[in-house]
C-alpha cells in the first residue's frame, strides 16, 4: 500500500511516504498437461545458440486473453533449462512435467512492476499466464521477499554514527560510502539482511526517478533526505516466520515487519548502556508501525519509466552520432569551425547506413527482436 502525500507538498521529518515490496521470488510446483512448451522453448534456445543474437518468445494463453513476450538465454541455469527474460518478470523453468524435490518454475518480480503494478496484481498477472499456457499449480512459495518502507529524515541526521545506535540479533554490521558520502548501512547475512539506505541518491544512481510518482512528491528538499529501510528474507527465514505459502506472506506481511524492526533489530539511544536504560529512537518507532502492506498500484510509473529509456538511448544515439559526424569532417579536411546541424547529422547517419547496406527490412527487423527489452505488460 502506497502512503504518500499530494505533489508539491512540505514533506516533514520521520514522514513515512511509501511501503511495500521491492523484490519478490516465488517457487512454484507446476504439472505440465504435455510438452509442448518445452519442444518450443529449445527450439528459441537452440536458434539463440546459433545466431548468437537475442531471441524473443511469446507465450500465449489459451484463451487469448494475455501475452508476455521475452527473451530466452541461450543457456539454462542450476538445473532449470530454460531462463526467460523481460522488463517486468524473470521466469527459470525446469525441463519436467511433474511436481519433483525442487520447484518447475522460478519466478523474479522486478521492483519497477511491484510498483507500477502492484504486488498482488503483479503476482496474479503471471500465475493467470502460467495456468492460461497449460500449467495446474500445486503450490506457490514465496523464496525471497525485500519488505521496505520509505522514511523522511533530516539531512544533518544522516551521517554513519547512525550505526553506533542500531540493537540486533546479527553480527554482522556495515557502513557504505560512495566515495566520501555515506550512503547507508547493511545489517546481518544469509536468510535475513537490514539493509538501511539514501533511497534519494540510490534512485538518481539507477535511474528510477519513477519512485518520486510513487512517493507523490516532485523532488526530494535539499535540507532531506529519503532513507529506505529494507528487510531481506530468504525461503529459510520465511519458513521460520510460519510463511509457507503466498496466503500465509499476505496475512502476516505486517506481523513479519514488526517483529523485524521490534526483536530482531531497532535503533536505541544512549549506545554503550544496558538495554534496560534504552528507548527506542523516536524515528525508529514511525518505522515500526509504517508498514502498511504490500503496495497498490501506481500507473504513473509506466510513463516515466520509458522516459527514463528513451532519454538514455537518446544520449548514447547523441553521443555515437556526434563522433560519426566528426570523422566525416575529418574525411572532408573542413575547417575546424564548420558548424553543423542535427539534420546534417542525421543525413550522415543514414548515408553510412546505406553504404553497410542496411536496407528498411534490416531496420523492422531489429527493431522488432529488441522490442520485447522494452516491453512493459499492462494489467
């Protein structure tokens, strides 16, 4: 559930502006009607191996109703035959028609589609296709969820002595820096992993401006900063949290999240003293109840996503087309003031283009095998 203010609004201190999923894994025991899917999934595979270029699928349901384009790897992956990749959803599926001692599919939930989505609605979009393409499902298993809640905290606040406070049942704890900025601490290993961050700077870094839709602000003020605290669980901490099945991790999301911020590790003041002269730090206690479950949809995130793609490709077209166009001034030996305009640029282009003998056939044809890299499915 998304918890966020109007654009353009103050955002105040310890301000809990989102919460959710971030990640999520899920094993599933399928059994197969036949093998169809897998006789069309080796022959994508084996045409991978020999073009050694991108190949892209289609699954279909039966009834029509939805489609998922991918791009199948020339290789499987621990056991499972087949990975198949696409923007929103990464499936590893196993090469056996029954249920065995490991699970037929894997399934990865990208951060962007939790968000644009929603996590419930991400989840039921991609077991109506598997069921829709001729798969029963025995069980669905969550291996790996990142729970994360979204906190606003004063900048002078944000500084590494922020560890010197934090009470766990983990050993392990470290500081990260990016260069000299502290960016955030990382908290335990192995089935349960605190991660606390500038999800601001972190957002700016892997071009998700899509998060500030979510978080319902324009842009984050300079005297702030937006810290993610983020709890990673894998399929061994689940299963000691009494989560077995999806059913059990959407009624014990929040129970799960309090006892991760409450027994399992809190911020206390007075650092040094016995935990029975300790409170829990105030920001810390509108961490504890700023769970609010899984998140609803944000369909904003969508346009902003391409956005973010487009812009890059543009930059990098900016950049390879401005070199062409220097060597052919080069070419040329015209005075180093020559001054050209993008339409002259762009000329230059295609008239290379021309002479590797890239015909317009050539131009729809990469351009539909890359499509699928950019396809975002809509629910």
């Amino acid at each position: 559930m998304t918890n966020s203010p109007p654009a353009k609004v103050n955002i105040s201190d310890y301000q809990i502006l989102s919460s959710g999923i971030d990640t999520f894994y899920l094993s599933l025991d399928v059994t197969w009607n036949n093998e169809d899917i897998f006789n069309y999934l080796e022959t994508l595979k084996e045409e991978a191996k020999i073009s050694d270029k991108e190949v892209s699928g289609i699954f279909k349901t039966n009834d029509g109703s939805q489609e998922w384009i991918f791009i199948i790897k020339p290789h499987g992956s621990k056991g499972f035959a087949f990975i198949l990749i696409s923007k929103d959803y990464t499936l590893k599926i196993g090469k056996w028609l029954k249920p065995q001692s490991r699970p037929n599919i894997l399934v990865e939930i990208r951060s962007e589609t939790l968000w644009r989505m929603g996590t419930k609605a991400a989840v039921e979009w991609m077991i109506r296709l598997i069921t829709g393409i001729g798969a029963s499902i025995k069980s669905i298993k969550p291996s790996r969820v990142d729970f994360c809640v979204d906190i606003v905290l004063p900048a002078e606040m944000w500084t590494e002595e922020i560890k010197d406070y934090a009470v766990t049942r983990a050993k392990k704890k470290d500081t990260h820096d990016d260069g000299a900025a502290f960016t955030g601490i990382s908290i335990g290993r192995g089935s349960i992993l605190a991660r606390i961050y500038d999800k601001g700077k972190e957002i700016n870094l892997s071009k998700k401006p899509w998060m500030l839709d979510v978080w319902g602000i324009d842009e984050i003020p300079i005297d702030k900063r937006i810290v993610r605290v983020e709890n990673q669980l894998r399929r061994e901490a689940l299963k000691s949290l009494g989560i077995e099945k999806l059913e059990d991790l959407y009624e014990m999301e929040n129970r799960v999240w309090v006892y991760l911020t409450t027994s399992w590790l809190k911020f206390q003041d007075r650092p040094g003293t016995h935990h029975n002269q300790r409170e829990t730090l105030e920001w810390w206690k509108i961490v504890q109840g700023g769970y609010k479950g899984s998140q609803e949809a944000t369909p904003a995130v969508r346009h902003k996503a391409f956005k973010v793609d487009k812009r890059r490709l543009a930059q990098q077209m900016y950049g390879l087309m401005t070199s062409l166009q220097a060597a052919d001034l080069e070419e040329k030996s015209l005075d180093e003031n020559h001054t050209v305009t993008l339409e002259d640029c762009l000329q230059t282009f295609i008239r290379e283009l021309i002479n590797i003998e890239k015909s317009p056939e050539d131009l729809n044809i990469v351009i539909k095998r890359k499509r699928p890299k950019y396809r975002r499915v809509i629910n």
